[in-house]
C-alpha cells in the first residue's frame, strides 16, 4: 500500500506529474490524487510550473515536495535531544544548564508571538495551544490565587525522565507567554503529569 511518506519520497527526488508518480508506484491515479491532497493540506507539497507535453488540453501540474518537507518523516529529533542534552550536562554545571533551557523556554514563547496581548487569559489560552499543538493535552484549573496548567501527555517524557530540569523550560515558556510568575509542579515519579502553577498577579 502506497503512503504519503512515499509519494513524498519520490517527490523529494525530483518534481513529478500525477502519470508519473502512478508509474513509479505502481498505485492509481484516485490513490495518487487523495495522498496528494492531504500532502498538499499539510504544506509538504506544493504545485510546480505546469508541464507541456504536446497534446491538446489542459497540460499536467508538476507537484514537487515543499521546502522544510525534509525531515517530514523524521524520527531523529527525541534521539537528537536527548543526545544534546547529555552533551550540555558534561559540559555545564546545574546553574548554567538551568539557564540555558530557561532562556530557551522564553524564546519559544517569543517566537511563537506570545505574550499577544495584555490580557492574561487570552495569553494563557494562546500558549496552551501552542504546547498542544506540540503534542501536549492541557487543562487550566483553578488553584487557590493561580491557575494551575496540567497535562498528562508531555510532549518532551523522554527528555524530562534523562533530565528532569527540562520542565524549568517549559515553566520559563508559560512565565514569558503570560507575563507571570510561573513555578514547576511536575510529577516525574513514575507516569509523568506535567504542572505549571501560574499566579494570577
């Protein structure tokens, strides 16, 4: 069965029609057509310059895989992470650490265009999404004069479990996309909750 991996695939090597791709996979033009599609939804592909054949009618869309399609399929970045995150822990002491991944929480908010506004739940709605569109599920409660953010999914376990500082990262993401203290609430003894408590003032 033909995937989308391998349709991209093959258009990473070189810009193909519909025909083409149906003949180098040995799929159909219906099966060629929906992985397209979908590909196309995802930003990992995109219509190129149409193609002249000869003959009269419409001439064929050449589809080439988009750039920053490269490591759509890549597995390599928890092994890349974790490998970075050894590296640093030889050659830094636990402050310097601490300080590196809280200055890259920070510019994660930042790159990420939060804090938007000057209204704090708008700006805790804004980073919640973008950690669940990381690959996280959170939850805002109430807790007492803060709110507390929970996830049961944390996107960086892996990471966490080697390193367990890496939650001060996510804690400097949440303080700099809300303009709020922000302080590490983790569960790290077996399953992994994520807990950020987020004053209020």
């Amino acid at each position: 069965m033909t995937t989308k991996n391998d349709v991209l695939r093959a258009l990473q090597r070189e810009p193909l029609t519909v025909v083409q791709l149906c003949e180098s996979l040995n799929v159909t033009r219906t099966a060629i057509n929906m992985q397209l599609k979908q590909l196309e939804a995802e930003g990992l592909v995109r219509r190129h310059k149409p193609v002249q054949t000869g003959t009269p009618g419409k001439p064929a869309v050449l589809y080439e895989a988009a750039p920053g399609s490269e490591d759509a399929a890549s597995s390599a970045y928890p092994a890349f992470l974790l490998a970075l995150l050894a590296t640093l822990q030889a050659h830094l002491d636990e402050r310097q650490l601490e300080k590196v991944l809280v200055d890259t929480g920070r510019r994660l908010a930042r790159e990420n265009g939060l804090p938007a506004s000057d209204d704090f739940d708008t700006n805790l709605a804004g980073a919640m999404a973008v950690v669940d569109a990381l690959g996280a599920h959170t939850e805002a409660v109430p807790d007492g004069n803060a709110i507390m953010v929970r996830n049961y999914s944390c996107p960086v376990a892996s990471a966490v479990r080697e390193t367990p500082c890496v939650c001060r990262a996510i804690a400097a993401y949440f303080s700099e996309a809300t303009g709020r203290t922000v302080t590490d609430h983790c569960l790290r003894d077996g399953r992994l909750i994520c807990q950020y408590r987020i004053a209020k003032k």
